[in-house]
C-alpha cells in the first residue's frame, strides 16, 4: 500500500501536535496525562480536568480559573454565558483520530481475503450546555470514513455524518450532595470494568443507545437505572435509527470504597431482548438477563478486578443458563525504573455443552468492547477460557509498553467460536478445545496533553479448531494518531 495523503497528514499532525501543543504532565488520572516520577521536586501548578471515556463525563467548570488555561484551545472549555452565575456555560469539544490497520489472514484466514488494509479516520464535535447546575444538554456529532478495505466496511466502520448524543438532563437536590439526575434522549454508556458495556472504542462509531436514565447519588452509594434500544448505525447522513429489534434495560449499583478496607462492590441486573439472535444452537428471539456481583481495590502498588456473572432467560422454546468469572490482577513497583506491572487475567465463559437438551448454554457478552481480548478484535467473550499474562513498562513518563501473552480454548468442544457480530467457527468444523494463542505488543505515547500515538502488532498462532477448520495463523498491526479538545 503505497504513501497516501492520509498518512502524510497523520505524520504532519504528529510533528505539529508534539511541537506546538506540548504541555507539561499532570496528575495520574487525568486521561492521557502521566505523574512526574516520584521523589522529583516540581512547582505546584493547578491542573487542567481530565479527559474522560465520555465527554459528557469532564466537569469544565474550573476553567472559569484563568491559571487554569494554559494551552492552546482551553478557551473553548468554558465561555460563561451569564454574568451573574458561573454555572450557566458552554463547553465545546473535539476529537480526531486517524487509523491504520493491516491484517493478513483475517479471521483466521477463513473469510476468503488474504489480505485486508485500510485507514479509518473519525472526527467528533460536541456541544455541553449547561444553564444553572440543574439542567445541561449535550450534543455530539460524529463522521467514520473508512478508506481502501478489501472486505465491505459494516456501519461501526463507515457513518458519513450522523447524530453520535442527543440528551438532556435534569437534575434534582444538591449537585455536590445527595442528588438524582434524569437523562433522555441518545446516549453512550459504560458499566463497571466496561467488560460488558462498553463504547466500543476500538472501532470507528461508537455503541450508543436512546432512551431514558436515572442515577440516583450519596456519598457512599450510586444507583443508576435504564430503559434503551441501541441504535442501529446505517452509512449514510443522518440515517441512524433505533434497532426496534433489541431493547436493553437495566438496573447498577455501585457502593463506594470505605476507609477501612477500599473495596468497591457493584452489582448489577442487565435484561436484553433481541429479534432472531444466533448461536450454535440456532436462530430464534431471545430475552437474556444478567446478574452479576464484581470486587475490585488498588492499594500499595496491588489491584485486583474480579466478576461473577449468571444469565438466565429464554432462547426461542429453550431456556438459558450461562455464567461467567473473570479475573484481572496485577502489581506495579512504583520505585523501580520504569515502574513495571506484572498482571494476570483468568477468565471463563460458559459454552452449550449440549444442543438437544433444551437448555442454552451458551454465554453472551451483551455488548463487550471489540478489543476485548486484543485491539485485533478477533474474539468475544463466549465460550471460552483463556490465561492472559501481561507486562507492562514506562520508559518514559509519556511512553507505556504493553506485552501479552493469551492463549485460548472452548469451553464446550459442541459450541462455537464466536467473533463480533458473527460465528467465526462452527461447532461442527472441529472436535478440539485449543483455539490458538495470541502475542501482543502496543505502544502509546502521550505527545502533549492533546494528542497521543498508538501502535500494535498482534499475531494469532493457529491451534487445534482452526487448524481443523482450514484456518491459518493470523497478523494484525495498528497505528493510530488521537487529537481531542
């Protein structure tokens, strides 16, 4: 693939980006920003919010602070509307991210191209109204493009120009106390560790849904309600619409840390009804629902996340029973050079041990992240366990390195293999267990505080199902360039 336009314009805005908008690194937390090295001595400055997973989420009030409005476009974060109150406010935002991808073999080689190339590029503007701190809109538009790929780019990929949020909220009580605030209209939304419900960032449209949202807040406790249908992503201008075959509704509960031990507990109850849903098993409507309990700490240096997940419902004429437990745990030595974090994923998803016996056994990840296993986005969690070995290092208070290991089985040997969106392979290509196994390497490097460098190779080694299913081994490399406001 030869040097196109849209890679000079990538190289151009990494050069532009890393000399004209470097800023000087903040506080950990702060989206991309990343903390001095510890022990070094440094004048204490005020710090500019963070950038968040959902906009809608960055409070931008303390840039009323002109001390605070130190780059570029910060400007744009907070232009008061009312002389008399501070809290009535707009706060415009941006993001631009142009993509590379290169896959040889994809899906396993069994989708019939050998090679699949292509750049995505996606651009979003967003508009935060806020008038008193009772009552806010927002609104965020977004374009997909997706250039050059062999195999037809689905809508996740390619929306000319469509509606990404549409909502407004009310809210009720004191906005830094006990508080209840109702949100409608279209919306993105994330739970607990994202495993389930997640943005699905990795791809060029984001998921989003429409419909209505409570979160009730306390100092100790916040439970938030829905009632949704995701919306169905079409290619054109302004065709996105409600998928009226699926509606999701649900209900999460999120009790905060205590002093005593730092332990957060969620849990959930998600219900998902869906027109012709396909398994293994077969086609046929599905109502699903989803409970699930989840701890999770970081304290000196260790962190662990831990889930257990049971779905019940029905599958056409057959019930469900499914279940999952996942596991992330780690460790960073904060005072070592490079502060490496040595981390652990086990995990286990249910699988249908048995089709004829009326009962569905198969777990579904609702709507997980794409990249859920890897940014090549070859698997969902169905079916399936898996030991996911990590380490992670920061040769640089901007740059962090990421190597994994992950290799891959069924859980039930008459179930299938499941990809996003699809059966990547039946359960009848193959009477194994063993998958194969996945290498990652990804590299992110935080220019300044508005831009960031990613890259990432993954490489698949073929095991027992695919090798028994015609597959071969499998290549993925990614580099993308991130610019948000």
């Amino acid at each position: 693939m030869g040097m196109s336009s849209n890679h000079l314009s990538l190289l151009s805005l990494v050069a532009w980006c890393h000399s004209s908008l470097a800023q000087p690194a903040a506080a950990e937390g702060a989206g991309n920003l990343t903390p001095a090295p510890e022990g070094q001595s440094q004048p204490q400055s005020p710090s500019p919010p963070a950038y968040r997973a959902f906009r809608y989420d960055e409070d931008c009030r303390s840039f009323a602070d002109p001390a605070l409005r130190t780059g570029l476009l910060d400007g744009l974060k907070y232009i008061p509307l009312s002389d008399s109150d501070p809290d009535t406010y707009l706060t415009l935002s941006g993001e631009a991210r142009t993509r590379y991808e290169s896959t040889r073999s994809p899906g396993f080689g069994l989708q019939g191209v050998g090679h699949n190339d292509y750049v995505l590029q996606c651009f979003l503007v967003g508009a935060d109204l806020h008038v008193t701190p009772h009552f806010r809109t927002f609104v965020q538009l977004v374009s997909g493009l997706d250039g050059g790929a062999e195999l037809s780019p689905p809508p996740t990929q390619e929306n000319k120009f469509d509606v990404q949020q549409a909502f407004a909220d009310l809210l009720l009580g004191n906005p830094d106390g006990n508080r209840f605030r109702l949100r409608g209209g279209r919306m993105e939304m994330g739970y607990g560790s994202y495993r389930l419900v997640s943005s699905r960032d990795s791809t060029n449209v984001r998921l989003n849904f429409d419909g209505l949202r409570g979160t009730f807040d306390t100092e100790r406790l916040t439970v938030d309600g829905f009632l949704t249908r995701p919306v169905q992503p079409e290619n054109s201008y302004f065709d996105d619409g409600q998928n009226d075959g699926q509606a999701f509704w649900g209900l999460y509960a999120a009790l905060k840390p205590d002093a005593a031990t730092g332990v957060v507990v969620d849990a959930y109850h998600f219900g998902l009804h869906r027109d012709s849903a396909t398994f293994a098993a077969g086609t046929a409507d599905e109502d699903r629902h989803t409970v699930e309990t989840r701890l999770w700490r970081k304290s000196l240096g260790f962190d662990y996340d831990i889930e257990g997940v049971f779905q019940f419902g029905s599958f056409g004429d057959q019930g469900i029973r499914a279940w999952s437990v996942a596991s992330h745990v780690g460790y960073t030595v904060e005072r070592a050079a490079w502060k490496p974090r040595i981390a652990l994923k086990a995990n286990i998803a249910s699988g249908d041990a048995d089709p004829g016996d009326g009962m569905l056994g198969t777990f579904d990840g609702l709507f997980p992240k794409n990249n859920y296993f890897s940014e090549a986005a070859l698997l969902v969690p169905s079916n399936f366990f898996d030991i996911h070995p990590s380490i992670q290092v920061r040769p640089h208070e901007t740059v962090v390195l990421v190597l994994d290991w992950d290799p891959y089985w069924r859980y039930s040997a008459d179930d299938a293999v499941y990809a996003p969106g699809r059966i990547a392979i039946p359960a009848t290509a193959s009477d194994g267990r063993y998958v194969g196994s996945t290498v990652s390497a990804q590299v992110d490097w935080t220019i300044s505080r508005y831009a960031s460098l990613s890259a990432n190779h993954t490489h698949s080694f073929a095991g027992t199902v695919v090798d028994e299913a015609g597959g071969s081994d499998f290549d993925f490399v990614a580099v993308w360039l991130t610019f948000r406001i």
